[in-house]
C-alpha cells in the first residue's frame, strides 16, 4: 500500500526541471532532464532537494537524509540518499512533469551509483492513488563507481500531470542519482529492439516425444472451484504414444473447470512466422480444445486455434505472423474443458515458417530425472537423494543401447556434490542415489556427453527439517491453494498456518452462499488441511453480486445476510476453524467499497455473528497497513472491543533487521492508538518482500542469479525472526498458490516454482521454522555491527547472527571458539563452511542451537566468538 503524500502544487514543485515542448514527436526527441544543479528547497530540516523533485517522506517509516552532495565534483552536483534504517515502507524519490502520449516509446537514461543492501528500482507511475505503473522500469544492483542506466517502455495511454520517473528502494545503504534525461520515440529505439536471436532451423523443442514422468518443460493447472481445484489434475506419462514408447497425457477433472498446459519459453528470431504443430487424440469422441501460443512479455497472444479431438491421432498446426522486435520468446498453452476425459500430446515440433514440416525430433534421445511422481522431490535431512533418470529414444527404434550422459550435482548456493559420468541404459528407468551430509536445495543436471545426442535436462530436489509439532501456537503461516499437493508441501516446508483468501475461497461468501439462503460447505478440503496439522485462518468476505447494495440510505454490503452467514460458517466449522478475520484490506475499495464507518458497520455485525455460531471464535481486524493508521482512526472506538487478535499487512521493501529503525515501533504506535483496548495477540495476516518475490535455483530461470537467490532466502530466514522480535504472533507470506505455470511473475513464487519445485526461499522458511517456531523470544540489548535474535523454550534455545548492513564493515565469527553444546547451522541447514575457521557474517542468518545452555550462556558463547 503506497501512501498519498501531502504535495506542494506539481506546477511549483515541476517549474524548475527543464521540461521540453512535446510539440514535436521527432525520434529522439529530449522531454526532460534534470542534472540536480540547483535551485534547491528543504522539505524537512537538513534534507536539500533538487527544486521541481520531491521524496515521499510518508510512506512508512524511516531514518534517512536526502542531500545534494557535490563532494565527488564540486562543479557536479548529484542527489545523495542516506538510509539508516527502515521499519517499514521504503524510499520513493519522484522527478515529475513526464507526459506521456500513448503508443509512444519513451527512454529513461540516468547515472548511478552506490552501496545498497538490495536493489534501486525505477518506473514511471502515477503520484497518488491508485499508484499504477504506466512504463515499468528495470532494478539495478549498484556499483560502487557512477555507472550509466537505461530503460525503455511504451506509453499505454495520454497522461499529462500527476506522474513520475520514480526511483524506490526498501534497503539500507546510500546511493546517488545525477543527470536524468527522458526521451520520447515515435518508433521503438533502438535499446527496446533487444530481440538478438538467431534464426535456427528445425525444432525448438528440447524433448518432444514426452517419454519422462517429470519434465520442467511442462506444467499444468485449472481454473476452477474447489471441487475441480482439488482433483487437481496434473499432466502425466501415459503409454502408447504415437512417437517413442509414451505420450503426455493431460487430464480433466470429473466435476468442473478448465484444464491447462503450457512449455516453458522458447526462443524466437524477430521478423519471421513460427509454426506450431502437434499430434493431438481424445479418450472421448469428441472433444474441443484450444492451442495458444503468447509471448512471454506480454502474454500476448500470436497465434490461436480451436480445434475437435477425437480418439484417433490428428496432426493440429497454426502458424504465428511475424515476430514482433519486441518478443524475445513464446509459449504454448493447450486448454481443454474436456469432463472427465484425457488429452494425449506426442510429437511436438515448433519451426521458423509459415507450415509444419514432417515431424522430427531436435535430438534423437530425451533426458529425464525425477522422485518417484512427486514433482517437489522433497527429502528429509540426512536422508539418501533417491531420484530416477531415464535416457529415451524420441522415436521408435533406438541405434542406442545406452546413452552416455554426465550427472552433475550442486548443492545451494554452489557447492558441488557429484559430477560423474556414466552409460545410462535407453529406454529404462535408472535409480540414481546421492549420498550427501549437505542439506538444503540441490539441483540435479543431465546432459549428454555428445552433446547433439540429447538437449540438458535439470531436476531440482531439496533436503528439510522434520516439521516441528508446533500447533496452534506456531507463528509460520502463508495462503496455500487448498489441494493435496500443495497441503504436503506446505506441511514439509514448516507451514502451521493458512489464510482462506485468494488462494482458496471456500469460506468466501460468493463461494459459500452463491444464492441467498444456499449455503455451501467445504469438509474434505478443511479436514485434509487440519489432518495435515495446518491451522486454518477463513475469512468471509468477498459478496456475490446478490448481496451487494448501491442504495446511498443503506451499507454498500447486506449487512442482515452477511451476520447470517458468518453465524452459518462458524457453526458449521466450529472446532476446525475458529479464527476468523472479518474482511480483508478494506481500506481498498476493490475489496470494501463502502466508507469506514460502514465496515465498522460489517465488523461489529460479523464479529457478534460469528461468535454466536461459535462461541469460542476468535475474531480478527482491521487487517489495514500497519503503518495507515488514518483508516483505523475513522473506525468508531466502540468497535476496538468486537475484536480479539489485532491484524495488519505489511509488504516489506528490505530484507528486514539492522539499521536505526526497528519495526517494534510499528506495532507500538498502532497499540497505543488502540488504547485502552489491547488485543491478545497481533498478526501480520499478509506479507512479503515484492523485489523478492521471483527466485529460483534452475540455473536456466533469468532471475536465479546468486544474488538474487541469496536475498531470498535471506529474507524467508529474517522476516520470521524480526517479526517475532517485533511483537508479532504469526506471519501469513504471501504467497504459494498459482504456481502451475511459467507465466505467473515470470515462472517464479516465492515459496515454490512454476513447476512445484521448491525454491531458495522455501528450504530457507523450512530450516527457520525448525530452528525457532515454537520458542519464545527473548529482547537483547543491541550489539554493534551485527543483528541478533534469541529464543527458547524449556528445551532448547537458539541464537540467531546476521549482518547489519546500517553499519561499515563486517564482523567475524570464530568457529573454533564455539563450544561442542551448540551446534551451528546456516538456513539450509547445514554446519557454515570455513576454510580457516573464520566466518564472515553476511545477509543469511546463522543459527547457534542449545539444549544443554541457558539463552544467556548460549548468548555469551556466541558473542565472544566474535571480532
């Protein structure tokens, strides 16, 4: 949520950046520049600003300076950022007068430098409510030295006032901005022309003749209700395929939705058509299907067809125009709403040229790895990796008998396991057993010694903790799609806890009374959660468009309707769920329309409904912005008691701990507004770190840089610690639903893959639960140069070290002066590797786990360790 800020006139504050006539569309042509050489204005006591600029002070809170800096040059000014600390929001720093003229292509250049923690990321966007992003930019690790940075989008509409070339941040550190220049186009620059691909000839398709039980390459989902949701049906081998021994078998739910597959990217050659074919069949007589293929920056799609299966094998094709400059790569999407049957798909082919040749394979053999059917590969700490490979011919008769294939194993972030090579039998499943003492995430490659023989192939598996039998009391909670699979998974990463919002809506109220007085209940989807030990937060919000009203005499909602629901579901649900958040966000009118006086009017109704379904309910509100008080405010006092557990969101722009600033005073301000109402608890039903949201260990995913994969799982081990150091009972991360494909934020989630892999972030959240859930935490006075944590319980007790990036330098931790009684692990769970016994503390946590020390022994070991 991005505050409004309290702004001086644009016209004012805009007059003094040199702001070019737009009445000219010449290619190239300068609109703005700015080169913060004055004049200058104070917004606030020691802050100086490039006049016509201006920094949203508002948003969250923060200790930071913004100064004209001219120590570099004294003849070249620059603006510099000082961030101390960051409790929450982050730093939004806007150049205003941009006008925008819609199918126009504007390029944004400016000089950087500087020593963040995490990233400086750019867009252009609308100052103000709703905040939307009209050209998105790009986020930039800093260096150390000025550094030129571009970036190109087209305008999707006319806009002439109110917005900005916007410069955001969450992190500590310091970083400088200098000489801005926007240029607008009337055809595509030459830097948005970024589609350098070769033409190739033949087959894209790595594997086309589907003769593995797991393949990345592939992933399917359904767009459907609970019912169809949880069958979940999940593409699988199936035999007698048309090319090879096997097909992919894709099938449909026996009640209700749309089932879909799509591949992953593939590379496109701009300028040239694309034809897609492949041999299709039904296990019914008729079926209609539909074949897409889009472009992965825009979902765009290039090329579309329906199409009537019927139980025979039928070669489909369809051809694209051609590439856009613009569209780097594709993909296909086959979706069916087929009842309970089964689509079968062999021999696919994608080519340059407006028909499909005969079909032939890219590689004569297929390279396959996977557990036994179970795509996450999940194993437990020091357990054997027992994964099964397969070297296949992609057509019928192999000149092969075996195939000779190099396997090679890394371990997170890029320890090496295995690397070995060896004559892997065609045509046959082969048992491949790792024997490691590393924990954690691991990525299992193949790839063919003759490298025309078999295009690579990557699995990735991880090793976890036991989950702790935490219960109730556990503070670890996301919003997981209410499936099988996605319950298992959930339960291994460490999960306790799961919200009924977008990712399920069973406890909605269009779901659960989708006609007045009908109401539907949803027992085996909330009996598997709680058999799986996961508690379950529901939420019955979300009006059908029955129950909603526009009369101005009367609530935007039927209040009368919604008390009688929430009475219904807390009855009907008594015992399995007894937490119950009354509405979600409604300080955004896409989910509360109404005023806040009337949501108060829903709350106390909701509230005294549920509790008389259930008298043991707990309710929970206002669930607002911690930091948007302004809201809570407008809510009448009387209400402060209809609720027993105090929510809030927050969407982190840092990695979380260190600095000045600590979150502690968030949630202190917001109690002492409550006042004398004290909640019983308080939850953070909602957040994440956004910047963070895209990780991944595949090494061919364009974000599962090191970096990248290092701050997510740093943050997925920190934000659970700082936010129990901060007051915070439970923590609900958003998100691990929606995975089932790669057009989803680019293929990545935070706590699981596009194809139900698991991702750094996960293993990371599963070794914290294991480490703290369950222990209570114990404040500590502040320690120079490091963040620190200390929880325990009457069993053990766990001391937590990272970085502060607020302070210069790092300290070291001398492993050989920790004593055998605490045993050290990192968040993959593993014992930290030295070389010479000398660990530098950096933005992953490190966990010193006790059950023969007290916290403060623990403690004093672990401090005197370091330098």
């Amino acid at each position: 949520m991005y505050l409004l800020p309290k702004l001086k006139s644009f016209i004012t504050l805009t007059a003094t950046i040199a702001i070019l006539p737009m009445s000219s569309f010449a290619a190239g042509t300068v609109i703005l520049k700015c080169d913060f050489e004055g004049p200058y204005y104070s917004p606030k006591p020691g802050d100086t600003i490039q006049q016509g600029c201006h920094n949203n002070y508002k948003w969250g809170k923060k200790d930071m300076n913004v100064v004209i800096d001219r120590s570099q040059n004294s003849s070249n000014a620059s603006q510099r950022f000082d961030i101390r600390g960051i409790s929450s929001g982050g730093i939004q720093f806007f150049v205003p007068g941009v006008k925008l003229n819609r199918d126009y292509y504007y390029k944004v250049t400016f000089k950087a430098k500087g020593s963040l923690e995490g990233t400086l990321g750019t867009c252009i966007r609308k100052i103000g409510k709703p905040w939307k992003t009209y050209i998105p930019g790009k986020s930039y690790e800093l260096e150390s030295d000025w550094k030129t940075y571009s970036f190109t989008g087209k305008a999707p509409t006319d806009l002439d006032r109110d917005i900005a070339l916007t410069f955001g941040t969450g992190s500590l550190g310091q970083f400088w901005i200098d000489d801005i220049k926007i240029e607008r186009f009337k055809e595509a620059p030459d830097d948005i022309k970024i589609n350098t691909n070769p033409l190739v000839k033949g087959n894209i398709f790595p594997r086309t003749s589907f003769e593995g039980n797991v393949d990345y390459f592939w992933t399917s989902g359904i767009y459907a209700g609970p019912d169809g949701e949880w069958e979940d049906p999940q593409n699988y081998r199936a035999p007698e395929g048309k090319f090879g021994q096997f097909a992919m078998a894709i099938p449909s739910p026996k009640t209700e939705g749309t089932v879909f597959c799509r591949s992953f990217w593939l590379p496109v050659s701009s300028g040239s058509p694309y034809t897609f074919s492949v041999y299709l069949k039904s296990s019914k007589k008729k079926s209609p299907v539909k074949i897409n293929v889009l472009s992965r920056n825009a979902n765009k799609a290039l090329a579309a067809k329906k199409c009537t299966l019927t139980n025979q094998w039928q070669r489909i094709s369809l051809t694209t125009k051609p590439i856009p400059a613009t569209t780097t790569d594709v993909y296909i999407n086959i979706t069916s709403t087929v009842g309970n049957g089964t689509i079968f798909v062999d021999g696919a082919q994608f080519e340059s040229g407006t028909a499909a040749t005969p079909y032939s394979p890219a590689y004569p053999y297929e390279l396959y790895a996977g557990a036994s059917g179970f795509k996450s590969n999940i194993f437990a700490w020091q357990e054997d990796l027992k994964i099964n490979i397969r070297a296949a011919s992609a057509q019928n008769s192999p000149s092969l008998q075996t195939l000779k294939t190099r396997i090679k194993v890394t371990a997170f972030p890029n320890h090496a396991v295995m690397d070995k090579v060896i004559n892997l039998p065609v045509n046959k499943d082969y048992p491949l057993v790792i024997s490691t003492k590393l924990n954690g995430l691991f990525r299992i490659k193949l790839s063919a010694v003759d490298t025309k023989s078999a295009a690579p192939q990557e699995i990735l598996a991880a090793k976890l903790p036991l989950p702790r039998k935490t219960g109730k009391e556990s503070a670890f909670g996301t919003h997981i799609t209410i499936r099988p699979f996605f319950i298992d998974y959930a339960k291994k990463i460490g999960m306790k806890w799961t919200r009924l919002h977008d990712a399920s809506f069973i406890t909605k109220w269009r779901k659960a009374e989708p006609k007045p007085g009908k109401y539907q209940y949803f027992d085996k989807q909330i009996n598997a959660v709680l058999d799986a030990g996961i508690n379950i937060l529901g939420l019955p919000d979300y009006p059908p468009v029955w129950a909603k009203q526009t009369d101005d005499s009367k609530n935007v909602i039927n209040v009368k309707a919604f008390s009688k629901l929430c009475t219904k579901l807390a009855e009907h649900y008594r015992g399995r769920i007894d937490y119950w958040e009354v509405w979600n966000e409604p300080y955004i009118k896409y989910f509360f329309p109404g005023s806040p006086e009337q949501y108060a009017e829903v709350l106390s109704a909701g509230a005294d409904a549920l509790r008389a379904g259930n008298p043991q309910a707990k309710i929970l509100g206002y669930c607002t912005e911690i930091n948007d008080i302004e809201y809570a405010e407008k809510i009448p006092p009387a209400m402060r008691k209809k609720i027993d557990i105090l929510s809030f969101h927050c969407y982190f722009q840092n990695l979380t701990g260190g600095g000045t600033s600590s979150f502690t005073k968030e949630v202190n301000a917001y109690l002492k507004f409550l006042r004398p109402f004290v909640p019983s608890e308080i939850w953070n039903t909602e957040g994440a770190y956004k910047k963070l949201g895209t990780n991944s260990f595949y090494s061919f995913m364009p974000a599962s840089s090191g970096k990248i994969n290092e701050k997510a799982a740093a943050f997925c081990a920190r934000v659970w610690v700082e936010q129990l150091k901060g007051g915070i009972n439970k923590l609900f991360i958003y998100t691990l639903h929606q995975s089932d494909t790669i057009m989803y934020y680019g293929g990545y989630k935070k706590l699981i893959g596009f194809d139900r892999s698991v991702t750094p972030a996960a293993a990371a959240t599963a070794t914290t639960a294991w480490c703290i859930d369950g222990l209570k935490n114990i404040p500590m006075e502040k320690y120079p140069g490091i963040v620190q944590g200390l929880f325990t319980n009457e069993k053990r007790c766990c001391w937590i070290v990272f970085d502060d990036s607020g302070v210069p330098g790092q300290k070291i931790l001398h492993l050989n002066k920790i004593p055998p009684a605490i045993k050290l692990i990192d968040v993959m769970g593993n014992s930290p590797i030295s070389d010479d016994r000398k660990l530098k503390i950096g933005i992953m946590p490190i966990f010193a786990i006790s059950k023969k020390l007290s916290p403060a022994q623990l403690t004093k070991y672990c401090q005197d360790a370091l330098e």
